[in-house]
C-alpha cells in the first residue's frame, strides 16, 4: 500500500551531485543554443511545476549552465532562467537529431553557435524530475533556500561542525542527506561519505568528533573524487548523461550495494533501513 516506497527502492540511486554535473558538463559543450521550437509530450505538465507566464523561451539563446546541488540551472540571455531537477530517473539528452527514444517530455530545439541543429532533450521515465521557468530574481530566491553544495568551496569543516550542532540527535548519514545544508549529497554519497570517514551511518550528529568531521570534509572530497572523472554513477539500468552512456563510478563504490568491504577488503558489508533509505557500512572499519 505504499507504491511510492517500492519504486523509490527500486530505482535507487538517483542522480546525484556527480551525475548531475556530468551531464552539465556535457550541455554546455553545446553553447550557446538558441531555443527555435519548445516541444512538451502530452505529460509533460506533471514535470513543470512552476511557468512565470511572462517567460518566452523560443528566440532565446541558453547562455550558461550552473548546478546547485542537484538542480541545473539554464541562464538564457534575457537572464531568465530555466531550472532542471532530475528526480529518480531524469536526464537531459544532447542530440543532433530527434531520436525515436522514449519518455522525451521536454525537447529545446535549436543551433548552437556554429548554427548546426541541436536539441535538449528531457527524459524521463518515471517523471518525478521538476522543471520551472523563473526570472532571475525568483531563481535568485530559490537559491538562497538551497544549502550549500558540498563541491563548493562554502563547504567547510567549520560549516560542517556548525551544522551538525543544529540537530544533535540525527543520525549523520540521513542529515548528510539533508538538501537544506549538504546540497548535492543523495543517498550512494552519503554512504560512501560515511564508509571514507569510518563513521557509523547511525551514529548521532552530536557524539561526531571534530576530528571526524575534518574525515567527513575529506571523504566528501573522495567520493565526488572517484565518481566525476568516471562519469557519475549507473545503476541497475539507471542514470545515463547527456549522450545515452551509463556512468562507470561503480569501481569506485566501497560499501553501497557491496558484499565486501572495499576498504578494508575483508569486512562483510551490513544493509539497514536508516530513515527509510537503503543503508550499507563496514562494522569492521566504521565506529
Ligand atoms: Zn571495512
């Protein structure tokens, strides 16, 4: 009776902060991109949640890409802006062409600046991505509910300490989770985070050392580390990027969905549900 909970587990992960900046990465080899047509499927309306009637975005031209956490934030010229969440299982595509491919819902169609046709492509299966279309000041305001992204040089050891102390009984791997201050972090990061700082996932904020914090600073740094260069993270048939092709962070992995220990190499891995998520440590290398 809690359909929602099973698809959630099902599809885990979803994209997360190194996910989301290799497909930003991607789409902004094709800038700048002048929008010709909008295209929307017949659904698309479940994944745009909020339209500033005012806003147009055929004869604008997508100037940048920035990422805050797990949101993509298109700039147009007009300084409009178009802001992309990618929910479970969505991706933007860079194509050439217009594929036959399932699931497209939102399609920019245009040229990039050596006028070749180029499209966006949205997709998304399960469509629990959101898309709004905002003006500058309204992103500007959504950006400041937003916590800071942990690949910023805002996350500190000092705003980490500072942070745990506002809710000394969570349990450290669901507030890693926590969008309001560790934006970018899901539910793989925050596993590994806590494998790399060899700290128990249910241990409570206020009993982490600051030495640990110092080890969660430097494990965030690892584990985007070792996901970025290889493309983010594929998994059971999930996330591809912007060009069809899966992630190859999985050899990076060191307890999330792992038998072995990857640290240790000897540790068998425990799965719990910790506040309803999946959840995987070494009880031999985390305390
Ligand atoms: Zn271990």
């Amino acid at each position: 009776d809690m359909p929602g909970l099973k698809k959630f587990k099902r599809l885990e992960p979803m994209p997360e902060l190194p996910e989301v900046e290799t497909i930003r990465q991607q789409l902004i080899t094709a800038l700048p991109l002048t929008i010709e047509r909008v295209q929307f499927s017949s659904v698309a309306d479940s994944i745009i949640k909020k339209v500033d009637r005012k806003i147009t975005l055929t004869g604008q031209t997508i100037v940048q890409i920035h990422r805050m956490g797990k949101w993509l934030e298109m700039i147009l010229d007009n300084d409009d802006r178009i802001l992309s969440h990618l929910g479970m299982s969505g991706s933007w595509r860079l194509w050439q062409s217009e594929q036959a491919i399932k699931h497209a819902h939102v399609l920019f169609h245009g040229k990039n600046s050596k006028n070749n046709p180029m499209i966006f492509a949205y997709v998304d299966p399960r469509r629990f991505g959101k898309m709004y279309f905002m003006t500058s000041a309204q992103a500007c305001e959504f950006r400041a509910k937003l916590g800071v992204d942990v690949s910023s040089s805002e996350f500190t050891i000092d705003y980490i300490a500072q942070t745990l102390r506002k809710y000394p009984a969570r349990a450290i791997k669901a507030f890693l989770l926590d969008q309001q201050f560790f934006a970018g972090v899901g539910n793989y990061i925050a596993c590994e985070i806590c494998a790399h700082a060899r700290i128990r996932p249910t241990r409570k904020a206020k009993s982490i050392t600051l030495e640990e914090v110092t080890k969660i600073h430097a494990a965030t740094k690892v584990v985007i580390a070792g996901q970025l260069p290889k493309g983010g993270l594929t998994f059971q048939g999930g996330y591809l990027d912007a060009f069809g092709e899966k992630g190859q962070g999985l050899e990076s992995l060191v307890v999330f969905h792992q038998k072995i220990c990857g640290l240790c190499q000897r540790g068998k891995i425990k799965k719990i549900v910790l506040a309803q998520r999946s959840t995987f440590y070494c009880p031999a290398c985390q305390k």
